[in-house]
C-alpha cells in the first residue's frame, strides 16, 4: 500500500513515516501544497494524509482541487489542529473521507487509515456482501443466504451505498443526498425507503443485518459476529 503524507511540520512528518513504513506501508512525503499536489496528480497512491495548515496551498484548497478538477478519488485523510466542528465539516465538504484531529496517537492514524482503505476498495467492488447478503453490481441481483430478493429501484441504490460502507454507520444525510441531491422529498421519505428495504432483507431471516442508530443514520452489519 502506498500513502502520501502532505505535512509542514517536520517532527510530526517524521514520525508518521516511521510509524508508517513499520507498519508495512511505502510513504512518499511533501512539506507543502503545491508539491504535495504535484506527487497526488503524477503518482498512483492508495490514500493520502493531508494537513490542513500548509504553506503555499491549504489543505482544503489542494483536496478540492484534487476531487473537482482533477477528479482525483484517492482516499483522503485531513488532519487538523482545530477542534471545530465547522472546520471539520469543511474538510469533509471539500472532500476528505476522514479528519483526524491533532494530537492524535500514530496507531490511531493507522486505524483510520486500514478503515477508509477497506471502505474504499469496497466502492470498486463489483460484487458486494456481507454476512449471507450479497448483491451483483452488474446484474442488480440481490440475494440473501441464496433465495433472490426483490427491491425497487431507491432500495438498491441505498443497499449498495450502505454495503459499501458496511460496517460503518451512514449518517442520514448521506443517504438523503445520495439519493436526491438538495432536493428532499420530505423527512419521512428516508425512514420509509429503509422500511421497505429492511422487509426485503430481514424479515424473513433470523439475524437483522441493518440497524438504526437513532439520531446519526443506519449501518448494515451483522452485530452478533463484531
């Protein structure tokens, strides 16, 4: 697996590649935006650390850059010293999967690192499953411990997003936006899409694999195995 550290701060650089390429990643580096943009642009990298407080280009200008005009989809971790929610709502609006705040223990940046990429190479599955349910991306067949399930067209495209993120929980506004954009048909539509889809895939079976968690969103994990 090969990381990009985009980090100022030499202590802090040096630290995270050490810890990095012990753990069995190959770590490039940069100390600023612009040359941390140029390695994101030429090199193949599997996710990239970014720091937001950078000389030259900030990290929420270089991630912008990245996803809008470069359509660069490289997984991205922001790291920042500010503890603000709106400055964490930044960072993910401008693209990041994930923020650490500093300062933050190296086996934890590690943690979140092998989480986005297991989410990540999730999204480029053409088969997704978990537990006994399985969905074919490319035939659209959903199944479940082998008998075929039927799902409208909103009920596949929310399954696939939450298997794919499985077995992290999606806020619902993710889902809301994924599937409508900014146009929300009303706040119960949500609840009822994953009513119907909840009766397709757990009703008839033993163990429920999609669960709410009240006041985020919904995660689809099998809990009697974590």
């Amino acid at each position: 697996m090969r990381i990009l550290v985009i980090e100022d701060n030499r202590d802090i650089l040096a630290n995270i590649l050490d810890y990095l390429e012990l753990k069995g990643f190959t770590v490039d580096c940069a100390q600023d935006g612009l040359s941390g943009m140029h390695l994101a642009l030429t090199q193949p990298y599997d996710l990239i650390v970014l720091d937001i407080m950078l000389p030259g280009m900030d990290g929420y200008q270089l991630c912008q850059k990245l996803r809008q005009e470069a359509d660069n989809n490289t997984p991205i971790i922001m790291l920042t010293a500010r503890d603000a929610l709106d400055d964490r709502l930044k960072g993910l609006h401008a693209g990041a999967d994930d923020y650490l705040v500093k300062p933050f223990a190296l086996s934890e940046l590690v943690a979140r690192i092998e989480a986005v990429l297991r989410r990540s190479s999730g999204a480029n599955k053409r088969v997704l499953e978990v537990a006994d349910l399985r969905y074919d991306l490319e035939t659209l067949e959903v199944s479940r411990a082998g008998q075929l399930l039927k799902l409208n067209p909103i009920g596949l495209k929310l399954l696939a997003i939450l298997m794919q993120r499985s077995p992290a929980v999606v806020r619902r506004e993710t889902l809301e936006e994924a599937l409508w954009g900014d146009d929300i048909p009303d706040s119960d539509s949500l609840r009822s899409h994953i009513h119907q889809l909840r009766q397709s895939i757990d009703k008839p079976f033993a163990i429920t694999l999609l669960h709410t968690v009240h006041g985020v969103g919904f995660r689809l994990a099998d809990l009697h195995h974590e």
